[in-house]
C-alpha cells in the first residue's frame, strides 16, 4: 500500500477514534455536568495554557473565533471562565479559567478515567508512550509550519 493511501486510512482512523470518543462523552459528562465537549476542551486548553485571547483559543481548538466566543459565552453564564481586558491595550480581551472551572475539570477528569480506559487500555505503557511521542511531534510540526 503507497504511504498516502495509508495516511488516509490512519486520518480516518483517527477520526473515527475522535468521533468514538465525543460520543461517549455526551453520553455521559454532557448529561452529568451539562458541558459539551468542545466546552470542556476549552475549559482543559485554558486550564494547561492560561489566559488566552480568542484568537489564540481558536487556533489552540482548530476551530473560528465565532465558534470560540459562542463557546466561551456558555461557559461565562455558567462562572466556569471570565473575560478580561488587558491592562496595557483595552481594546485586547483574554479569557482565563475561574476557580469554578479548575472545580468541574477536576470533578470530569475523575470521572473519566474510566471511559479513557475503556479506550486505551489494550495499548501497553510502551504503545502510549509511542502515541504520545507522535501526536507531540505532530502538534509540534503543525505549530511551527502553520499547517
């Protein structure tokens, strides 16, 4: 098989994977703690990258500023981030995560475990190390080259 035939099966593997795996979220934590799961990977991005402008929040998810704002203004409503104006230009807005959202990743994080296992836990420890190894590679080559 030619190596882009294979890179397409794995992209639509790993897609397929993604798609599993934001199924089962909304089946469970969605219902649970009324956060959808793009919600949560904002909540999660702010948590690992802290304050963010929109723009940046947006390219982080790979999805459009209007898509982040709409996003973020559920989140705001339910206290789990704020918006704040940069001291030193008014006209630039960072969102950051609020103690109440550093609570409900917690409380989903632990709930989790076990759907992460349910996915993952035919790998061996090698296997994920691998995975890991290669999606860093991956994001790294992204962020540098502007994919």
């Amino acid at each position: 098989m030619a190596k882009s035939e294979l890179l397409f099966e794995v992209s639509a593997m790993f897609r397929t994977l993604l798609k599993n795996l934001s199924q089962e979220w909304n089946k469970k934590s969605a219902k649970t703690y009324s956060l959808t799961f793009p919600q949560f990977q904002v909540l999660y991005t702010l948590k690992i990258r802290g304050s963010l402008k929109v723009s940046e929040l947006a390219e982080a998810l790979a999805l459009t500023s209007p898509a982040i704002t709409s996003l973020t203004d559920k989140l705001i409503a339910a206290g789990y981030v704020q918006r704040e104006r940069a001291e030193e230009d008014r006209r630039v807005v960072y969102t950051m995560i609020t103690e109440k959202g550093y609570e409900i990743i917690a409380k989903i994080a632990e709930d989790q475990k076990e759907m992460i296992q349910v996915f993952f836990n035919m790998l061996s420890e090698e296997d994920i190390q691998h995975l890991r190894r290669i999606f860093s590679s991956m994001l790294l080559d992204i962020d540098h080259n502007d994919i």
